[in-house]
C-alpha cells in the first residue's frame, strides 16, 4: 500500500509539470489607443500564436519557460 501511495503521488506531481502552462491575454492597439484587428501574436521560437479579434483582444496559452511574445500586423 505505501507503494501504490507513493506511485501515485508521483504521478499526481509529474502531471502538474506537463500541463505547467499559463494563459496570457490582452489587446493590441496602435499609438492613438485604436484596436488592431487580425493583428498576429506568436510565442518567440515557435509556431504557436493566434490573432486579434475585432476589438484587438487575444489569448494565448504559453509553456512556462515562454521567454516572449511577438507581435505583426501588416496593414
């Protein structure tokens, strides 16, 4: 039985640091506070990212160790 607890309390631990992930959300606006429609927000070294909605808001899920985010509009 002390195993079986032990086992499992590993387990309960390790799946903690798969899923260590953090949401970040906001808006992109321009220098007159306008929000950015279809604006492109990526996570530095990756191919995740997402887009702005009408009002310039964004949510993206980002792995603890994410360093930065960047961020394009073409327009």
């Amino acid at each position: 039985m002390k195993l079986f607890n032990t086992m499992l309390l590993l387990l309960v631990f390790s799946i903690g640091t798969v899923y260590a992930q953090k949401t970040i959300s906001g808006v992109v606006t321009d220098e007159s506070g306008e929000s950015i429609i279809g604006a492109t927000v990526l996570m530095k070294g990756s191919a995740s990212g997402t887009i702005t909605d009408i009002d310039g808001n964004y949510s993206i899920e980002i792995p603890e160790e994410a360093t930065a985010l960047l961020f394009s509009y073409i327009g």
